[in-house]
C-alpha cells in the first residue's frame, strides 16, 4: 500500500463517547500511534476500533456505508468542521495525509435537536427521511416503459436538476450551520424535482408539505450565513435556498396549497 | 421552529376571513425569513431618507429648521408615517426574537469545538453570524435616540421650547453635543452598519433573488449602502458639535 512519500502519524483523539440516547455523554481521550498518511479517515477509526476491541472496550460507534462518497452516512464533525478540513469532501473520502504528527483531533457527532445522537458518533437522521415522505418525491403510473428522452428537458434545466440532486443527505448542512437549519437539504430536494417535466404535477403541494414537515422537525431557520454551503460534501449551492424560498412563495400565492 | 400548522384557537377567525393560508404562511420558516426582508428593507429605505433630512443640519440652520417644520406642519401625514414605521420596527424584531428562540432550540448541545468552512478571514467578525447581537445594540441606540429627541426627556440635556423657531436645529444641536450621545449615537450607527451589511444582501436571498447575474452586484451593493448609512449616519455626532451656535 505505502508509496514513497507516506508517512506515519501518531495522533491524540478526542472523541465523543455516549453509551446512548439519553446517556450522558463526554469527549474522551485516545493515544492512536502508526497511522499512515495513505489511510482514509475512517480506516483510522477502524484501527482505533480493533484496539479498543483487543483491550476489551467498546468500540466506537460511527456510522458508514460506502465509503466512496455517495451514501451520505458517515458524516461526523472533524475538529469542528463538518467531514473535516477538505471541501466537497466526505468523512470516508478525507485521508490522513491531511493531518499531522503529533496532532490533535477532536471526532464529535452532528449536533442538532432533529439529530438526536444514538450512540458515540451515531446520530438519528430519520427527520430527513420524514420530510422526503412528505414530498420529495414524483408520482408515476406504472406500465409499459416509456421511449427515452420522450419528455424534452432543456439542457440548463438538466444540469441544474443533476446539480441540485448530488445531494447525498448527509446533514453537514444541519450540523454546521449554527441555527441547526436544514434548508440546504430540503432546497435541493425541492429545485431538483421542480427543474424536471415529471416534478411538475405535485410541485406547489410537495414545496408546501416539505416546508411544513422541516419546521415541525425542529430544525432550526435558515438566516443565509452560508455555512451549509461551504460544508456541503455535494456542492450544494445557496442558490438552491433562493428557489425554496421562490417556490415556497409561488405556491401560498398561486396555488390552492 | 415553529409549527406550520394553525393552532385550533384561531381557526374560526380565520376560516371566517379564508385566511388559514396566510396564517399557516406567517408561522412557516420561509414566511417569516420574507416578512424579516420585507421590513428590513423597508427599513433600510427610512434610513436614506432620514439621513437625507438630516444632512441639512451641515447646510444651514435654516433649511433644518424649515425640513423640520414642514413634517410637523403635516399633522396626519407623520401620524400614519410613525405608526407604519414603528408596525415595521416590532415586526421585525418580533420575528428577531422568535427565530433567535427557534434557532437556539434547535441546537440545545453544543460542539466543543466548531470551525467554519467558509473562505472568508475571521468568523467571529462575520456580520451573518451577529444580527441578533448588532440588531440588540441597534434597538438601544434607537431607544436612547427616541427618548433624547422624539420624548425631548433627557434630564441632562437643555430643550428649548419647540415653538422657538430655532428649536429643531438648537435641539439636534444639543442632543448631538451631548457626550453620552455622541458616544452611544457612533457606536450605534457604526453596529447598524455592521449589520446592514449583510441584512440588506440577505433579504434579497430570502426573497428568492438570487441569481450569478446579479448576486454579486447585490453583495457589493450592500457593503456599499451599509458604509454609506454608517458613515453618513456617524458624521452627524462627530461633526456637527464642532458647527458654530
Ligand atoms: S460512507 Fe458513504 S458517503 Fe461516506
């Protein structure tokens, strides 16, 4: 594995151990030594784990699937920034090289009230899934399959559908923003459908209800300080905020919702 | 935040006058984002004006005086004019208030540690970060400036009668040689600037405008009208004690 160039780390952790959702929780310290620059972020904590398991303590526990940056499940604050220091970046794509001997690294979970922690690194981000039920979604009849590219999309509505539905609906926009709002996550939802022919028939009422369900979650409201933008493993822009707001208007002013 | 849902109380009123929608509006995150820009952009557009009058004082006694006068002389006009104006004022610090609460509950356990990702210097001296705070200081200022020349009711400051001619431009004069209110009246604008800076370009985005054509116009904008107001503001407690009586 180690070419030329990688190094070895020795690293003081600090991670957030809480032995459940209404445990009390605390930061605790690791000493973590022979870390090659060439490991993923996620590989170290895998190190750390099989330690922990040999000296018979709980493992950490973090979430993660695929570890090649689009399950959107392995999001955790990386010394106060959310997937860590590296933009467009996810937890399980940030490697060690990025870090330093000798330093300092502090794992916390996604801190929001929607969020709640299920375990250490673990939090509970089923708020997002309610508020895709909601209305983030199209309706389709089944049948025979229809001919491709029967419905003409204009190219510019195409790529800001594909742009606005890279969204892996990982939360760092929740996490770091610091009213805990998750309008990055429900605008791009909303604008990629709305963009698209077939998100036409339920558009007013899908932007009204996702609306509805996000503040009934609890997340917090957006006040465009633009941190969810630059945290956004996905590239999700501002932009997105705006055409929320824009369909959200739309449809209270000119639809029946 | 809060429950997009009508709460039951109200709902007989407002089904009397169909206006369900418009209060499930109201209580939604983005309805109030739009009414927390509409105001202040309302605002913002009193600020110029208010500036502009106030300028007179560097023209001449007179032209003051005059400005001041003929607003007074429009009796009903400046009834309806302050009544819109402070309806404007509590709505947007009504909505300050509740989002600021929303928002703190959303977030009840804090990250030990948290940095920001954005490309810019010193997050602690971002604008975006402190409108509750720089709007507190703001919502000060204004109360001290109501009270030393709308309620004429400093103690420490020497009225004359406001039927003397001279009593618009003599009153500003000493309101603005004060040194509590020369103080307060600098920082006060200065923090007002501070958060115009980033109010007048963020309600354009919560507006829903916000476009590569224009967005960076409208930031530029912004920080442009924000030193303008600030520094136009601040030139009034510095300078004009040095005017001669
Ligand atoms: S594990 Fe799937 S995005 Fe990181």
């Amino acid at each position: 594995m180690s070419h030329t160039g990688s190094k070895i780390l020795n690293l003081n952790l600090q991670i957030w151990r809480q032995a459940g959702p209404d445990q009390p929780g605390a930061l605790k310290a690791y000493q973590l030594s022979g870390i090659s620059t060439d490991m993923s972020f996620l590989e170290m904590l895998d190190i750390l784990n099989e330690q922990l398991i040999a000296k018979g303590e709980e493992p950490v526990a973090f979430d993660h699937d695929c570890r090649e940056g689009i399950c959107g499940t392995c999001g955790v604050m990386i010394n106060g920034q959310a997937h860590g220091p590296d933009n467009a970046t996810t937890t399980c794509q940030l490697h060690m090289r990025r870090f330093n001997d000798g330093d300092t690294i502090v794992i916390e979970p996604w801190r929001a009230k929607a969020f709640p922690v299920v375990r250490d690194l673990v939090v509970n981000r089923s708020a997002f899934d309610r508020i895709i039920q909601s209305g983030g979604y199209v309706s389709v009849n089944t049948g025979g399959a229809p001919d491709a590219n029967a419905i003409p999309v204009a190219g510019h509505k195409q790529q800001e559908a594909m742009a606005a539905a890279a969204c892996i609906g990982c939360g760092a926009c929740v996490a770091s923003c610091k009213n805990a709002s998750a309008m990055l996550f429900v605008s791009a939802k909303v604008s990629h459908l709305a963009s698209l022919p077939q998100g036409q028939t339920e558009r007013s009422k899908r932007v009204v209800s996702m609306v509805a369900t996000m503040d009934k979650e609890q997340f917090g409201n957006c006040t465009n300080t633009g941190e969810c933008e630059a945290a956004c493993p996905a590239g999700i822009k501002l932009t997105n905020i705006a055409q929320l707001n824009r369909e959200y208007m739309k449809a209270v002013l000119f639809s029946g919702e | 935040m809060s429950d997009s849902a009508a709460s039951p109380s109200k709902a007989g009123i407002l089904d009397w006058f169909g206006l369900r929608w418009f209060f499930r509006f109201l209580s939604s995150s983005i309805g109030q984002k739009f009414v927390m820009a509409i105001t202040g952009l309302l605002l913002c557009g009193f600020l110029v004006v208010h500036l502009e009058g106030n300028l007179l004082l560097f023209v001449s006694a007179e032209k003051y005086n005059a400005y001041a006068h003929f607003l007074h002389s429009q009796e009903e006009l400046l009834m309806v004019a302050e009544t819109g104006l402070f309806v404007l004022f509590l709505a947007h610090l009504y909505l300050a208030f509740a989002t600021a609460w929303g928002n703190a509950k959303a977030r009840v356990d804090q990250y030990a540690v948290k940095q920001t990702k954005q490309a810019k210097g010193l997050w602690a001296a971002s604008p975006s970060t402190w409108m509750f705070a720089s709007g507190s200081v703001v919502l000060g200022f204004v109360i001290l400036h109501l009270i030393d020349m709308k309620f004429q009711a400093r103690p420490d400051i020497v009225y004359l009668d406001e039927h003397a001619p001279n009593a618009p431009y003599a009153n500003a004069l000493a309101v603005l040689s004060n040194p509590i209110s020369r103080v307060v009246y600098t920082i006060g604008v200065i923090v007002l600037g501070f958060h115009l800076s980033h109010g007048f370009a963020s309600a354009f985005q919560s507006l829903g405008l916000n476009h590569p054509k224009y967005t960076p116009l409208i930031k530029w904008i912004s920080r442009l009208f924000a030193f303008a107001i600030a520094a136009g503001f601040a030139s009034l407690p510095i300078l004009v004690p040095s005017l001669s009586r």
